[in-house]
C-alpha cells in the first residue's frame, strides 16, 4: 500500500456512504476467505484497517463544532488575538 496521505473534504453522510461500502467488502472478502479464496484473507485485512481509519475519522468528525461566523468569530478571534 502506498503510505502517501492526502486530506480530503468529505461530507459526514460521504463519509457514512464509504463506511457501509467497506463494511459490505469486509463481509464479501470473509466468506471469500472462508471459502479458502486466493488473496480475500490479505485483502480482507487491508479492508479492515481501511474501515478502523474511516470509522476513527466518522467520530472525530462528530464531535467537532462548526467553526462560529459572524459576530461570533469575529469576537472570538479577537479573543484569541489578546
């Protein structure tokens, strides 16, 4: 695997959307892997830490606050600026 990492915006339900992909992968490489298919094992593990990297990223995602606009970041840059 390529271990080069870039960010991307993605929104939480896109987010949720390659969470429920990876899951059904995982539930595809298993029986293949089960079934003593060639290569499903390593592939399976590879969709795994995929799926703990998208899952870590979904709950970070949300427990943020959106950033305040307006009056509200204006005062609280200023507060950060003293």
């Amino acid at each position: 695997m390529n271990e080069t990492t870039k960010k991307l915006e993605i929104s939480t339900s896109e987010l949720d959307l390659i969470a429920n992909a990876l899951e059904t992968q995982s539930k595809i490489l298993r029986m293949q892997a089960s079934a003593g298919g060639h290569g499903a094992l390593s592939r399976l593990n590879d969709v795994k830490r995929l799926l703990a990297t998208v899952s870590s990223q979904r709950e970070n995602t949300g427990n943020r606050r959106p950033e305040p606009s307006g009056l509200w970041g204006i005062l609280r840059s200023m507060r950060q600026a003293t």
